[in-house]
C-alpha cells in the first residue's frame, strides 16, 4: 500500500486568521455595564438621599445611632450575622464605633433598627445618669470613639474644643464641662468595653428595680412590653421585693440603665 509522505511545511499549522472585532465588541459591552452601573448606584444614592430629605424618620446621622447603640448592642454591626449593607459606616473588627468621617452622614439601616431608635430616643435618649469621668479615661474614650474628636466634629462648641486640647490631668470629674451626648457616648463606651460582663450578669431584685423606676419612669412597662417583649418586665407588680426578676424580662438598654444608676449610688 503506497503511502503518501507529507512535505515539512505541509504539517506547520499557521493558524487561523484572527478577526479583532469580537474582542472590542465584548469590551465595548463590558463598558457599558460599568457605566450603567455606577449610573444606577449613583441614581440610588440620589434618591435615597432625596427621600432622606423628605422623611424625618430617615434624618438620623451614625452619630445620634452610635448613642443608641452602646445601651443596645446586640443591634451593633459586629453582634449580626449578616453585616452586607448593614450600618456599613460602623467598624466591626478591632472596634464597634463609627467610622469617623461618616459620622454626621445619614445612617443606612433597616427601618425596624431606625424605629427603635426613634422609640428609645423619644424615651430615655435625654437621660443620663452621672458617674465620675476623669481626663485618662476620657483620653481612651477619645482613641477609641474618634467621632468625637473637634476634627470630627463640625458641631464641636468652642468650650469643648479648648477642653480637649487641655486636657488636664488635675481635673477629677469632667462631667460638668462636657455636652450630654458626649457623656452619653463615654459612659457608652465605658459600659460595652469595660463593664459588659457586670452589666450582663446584674441581677436586680423587685425591690431594687421599683426604686429605680421611681426615678426614671419612662423604662417602665408600659412604655416598652410592645416595643420590646411582652415579658418585658412581666411581673414587676406581684414579685416579692426581695426576689430576683428573671433575665427574659430585662432588656439590655434596662440593664445598662440600672446598672449605672447603681455604680452612680456607690459614687454619693
């Protein structure tokens, strides 16, 4: 059988001629979802922002939800599963603060978070129950809560400016030179870094939470069982005084109030 032998250029393969349109026609389409994407989301950002505007249930800034979220922390950032696109200006590794430059920027948080916020400020945001604040500590609270630097700050009044520039060592209570919600903010700190464990393990008894109620009404029952839990609280009437309430019916910011009321009586 007689069999053909195939010249060496016969078997060099020179390929097949290449034609360059598809490949700018993919990156032409490549591009324009890009550019529509970044359209889209700066479309939504408008329109947020405009609704924002609107909507006075929205007009609360990461500064105002930080304070909300100390006596609350199982709502922070850090303590939720699913962190994709929530609170995304609040840290959540080496801190649970907000991150500086965005703190006077609207929140971005689901509306049942937005509504306790409103609820819990309408309620007790103005309260602060006073214990001692001196210059060291209030020096950390400042390296870790870096919003409330005057840097970081534009609503900073003068007075606290020259404070924190002078900070002295000498002072022994900060407390009457320094705005509420600053307060708020150390003693929130002080609480979530410092004090978590005690706060969680307080047991108060019935007798104990009357007395507290007496002085700040608005954490009482009624204001919080459909907010919060219907156990809420549930049998502050007909416990004994001298028994312990059970922790299903102690919220978080409750415990964070009561204990500072507590730490506050030590301090008299």
């Amino acid at each position: 059988m007689d069999t053909k032998k195939l010249d060496d250029d016969q078997l060099i393969n020179e390929g097949f001629s290449k034609n360059p349109r598809p490949f700018i026609l993919w990156f032409f389409i490549l591009a324009l979802l890009i550019l529509g994407i970044l359209s889209l989301q700066w479309s939504l950002k408008e329109y947020l922002e405009e609704k924002i505007c609107e909507s006075p249930f929205h007009r609360v800034t990461n500064r105002e939800m930080s304070l909300f979220l100390w006596q609350n922390p199982e709502f922070m950032r850090a303590h939720v599963a699913k962190k994709s696109g929530y609170l995304p200006n609040f840290q959540y590794l080496d801190k649970v603060s907000v991150e500086p430059q965005f703190a006077d920027d609207f929140v971005v948080a689901p509306p049942e978070i937005l509504f306790l916020y409103h609820t819990w400020n309408r309620q007790v945001g103005d309260l602060y129950i006073p214990r001692p604040i001196n210059p060291a500590e209030f020096q950390e609270f400042l390296a870790y809560a870096e919003e409330w630097q005057p840097q970081y700050w534009d609503e900073a009044m003068g007075n606290y400016i020259q404070l924190v520039e002078n900070l002295s060592s000498n002072e022994s209570d900060l407390n009457e030179h320094l705005p509420l919600e600053v307060k708020q903010a150390f003693q929130g700190w002080k609480n979530y870094t410092q004090e978590g464990d005690q706060i969680q393990n307080i047991q108060p008894t019935y007798e104990q939470m009357r007395r507290f109620l007496k002085k700040y009404p608005t954490y009482a029952r009624n204001y919080w069982k459909n907010v919060v839990s219907v156990k809420y609280l549930q049998t502050l009437e007909d416990g004994n005084p001298q028994d312990i309430i059970p922790k299903v019916e102690l919220s978080a910011f409750l415990k964070v109030a009561f204990f500072n009321d507590q730490m506050s009586l030590k301090n008299q």
